[in-house]
C-alpha cells in the first residue's frame, strides 16, 4: 500500500461502493496509491498502463487488501488502444463513474536541446492520452448522467519550469482541456477537476537526484517532499459523490510551493 508518514493522519473516507474507477499510470507512483485509495473506499478498479507485469502487481496487491482491481495494459497516447480500454471496462464491469488521468512522463532538457521526439512523446502520453480518455468516457458517463474526471497536471505547467518546455507545455494545456471539458460536461452531473502535485516522492522525482531534492525541500515551505498517498487524497475529495458542485478547478498540493 502506498506509503505514509510514521505519524500517519486517519484518511479521508468516501463511499465508492458499486461504482468504476479507470486509473492511468496506475502501476507505480502516484498512479498506484490512487487506485489503492480508490480501491480501499469501495470503487472497483481498472488499472491502465503500459506494464502487464507491473498492473499485475498492483492487481494483486489491492486484492490481497481486500479490493477489486482490473488489469488493462495499454499505451494511453494511442486512439485504437484507448478506445479498445474504454470499450473492455464497461463490457467486463457494466460502467465507468470515475477517470484519473495520471500517466506522464518528463523528458527534461532545455529548450535549445530539445529534440522533436522529446516534445512529441511529453506531448502525447500527457496531453493527448487524457483527451483520448475523457473522449472516449464522455459517452458512457453522459448516457449514465454521473461522471467524475480528475487530470493529474503539475505546478510546472502553472508557473513553468527551466528544462520542462516540453512537461510544463503538456500539464498547461492540460489545464485548459480541464477547463473546457469542465464546463461543456457540467449539464451532464460530470465534474472535471485538475490535481496540480508540487514535487512528490516517486520514480520520476528520484531522476533528479539526492543533491537537486535537497535544494528542493529547502525550496518548499512544508521542508518535505510529498507523499503518492496525499495526492491520492486530494483525488479521492474531488471523485466523491458529494462534490458534484466542484468542477473547473486545479487544486494544487505542493506543500505551499507555489502559493
Ligand atoms: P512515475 O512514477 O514515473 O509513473 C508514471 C506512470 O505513468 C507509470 O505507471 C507509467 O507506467 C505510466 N505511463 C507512462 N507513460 C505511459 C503511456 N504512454 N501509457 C500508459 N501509461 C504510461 O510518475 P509519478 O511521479 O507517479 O507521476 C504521476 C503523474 O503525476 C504524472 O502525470 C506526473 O506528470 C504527475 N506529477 C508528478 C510529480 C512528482 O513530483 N512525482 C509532480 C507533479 C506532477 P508504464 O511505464 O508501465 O506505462
């Protein structure tokens, strides 16, 4: 299970039971403690990434917790796939109220580097793969009128970030498609919400190093990286049935980073 702090916090507690949850980049990280989160408050769960082996794991993991968790192995930055995942879900589990859409990757360099294939592979797997996937949800969720989205994006993509043209181009747009999406789903009872992390203890940030971390958490006002299990909070809040007003809105939780 995702990892908390010696002197944990009683966790939120939300009500899924019955309900479907499709989690991006859900075979580690921050995509991982999400689909445990949801998978603990009742949700039945579809994980999607590009690792079998790792969905696997994962699968067998929130099972051994005593939740329901599906494997669906795909590369969301392709339209047949993405489609052929959204079809399989309601096919094996009747429905899909809840789509996270986590699955990102950096590539980092600055701007004068940056090759073609660097901005293109940001640019698909974190703005392109959740505008297949909430297509793709649109129709289910619209015919069922209940829908909750959540968009992971990044403080990088609201104040930028020197060597992440690329990501912070990515998570800005994915702002706006939040937005959008946000305000041309609302009539349907679907909410569409951003998370924006700050910097979280996971696999992309341990690229960085022991040196730049350190300098980050001077950086930070909470001294600390966050945990993949607070973000998971802030996502179980904004999928619950009782925050059917909230949508539009990027909530960022990065220890007062960018505050
Ligand atoms: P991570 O540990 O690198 O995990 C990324 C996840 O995305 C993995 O499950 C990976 O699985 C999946 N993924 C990558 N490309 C994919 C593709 N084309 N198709 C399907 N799945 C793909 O990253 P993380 O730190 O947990 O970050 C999760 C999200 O939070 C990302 O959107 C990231 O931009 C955002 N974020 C993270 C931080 C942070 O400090 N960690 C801060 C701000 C925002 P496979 O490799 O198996 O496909």
């Amino acid at each position: 299970m995702a990892k908390e702090p010696d002197s944990a916090p009683a966790r939120l507690r939300v009500d899924l039971a019955g309900q479907v949850a499709v989690v991006t980049g859900a075979s580690q990280g921050i995509g991982r403690a999400i689909a445990e989160t949801l998978a603990a408050n009742g949700a039945v769960v579809a994980l999607v990434a590009r690792s079998a082996a790792k969905l696997a794991e994962v699968a067998a993991a929130i099972r051994a917790a005593g939740g329901r968790a599906e494997e669906f192995p795909c590369d969301v930055s392709k339209g047949e796939a993405v489609t052929a995942v959204v079809e399989g879900v309601v096919a094996r589990l009747g429905r899909i109220d809840i789509l996270v859409n986590n699955a990102g990757v950096t590539r980092d360099t600055l701007l004068p580097r940056m090759s073609d294939e660097e901005w293109d592979e940001v640019l698909s797997t974190n703005l392109r793969g959740p505008f297949l996937f909430m297509r793709a949800v649109s129709r289910p969720m619209m015919q069922q009128r209940y829908g909750r989205i959540v968009n992971v994006a990044s403080v990088s993509g609201l104040i930028g970030n020197p060597g992440q043209a690329n990501y912070s181009a990515s998570k800005a747009g994915l702002v706006g498609l939040t937005r959008t999406v946000a305000k041309e789903l609302a009539g349907r009872k679907i909410t569409v919400n951003a998370v924006a992390p700050g910097f979280i203890a996971s696999e992309m940030t341990a690229a960085l190093g022991p040196v730049l971390l350190d300098e980050v958490k001077k950086r930070v006002p909470a001294k600390r990286l966050g945990e993949a299990w607070e973000i998971a909070e802030a996502v179980l809040f904004l999928v619950a049935p009782s925050s059917g007003y909230l949508t539009a809105q990027v909530v960022t939780v990065d220890g007062g980073l960018i505050g």
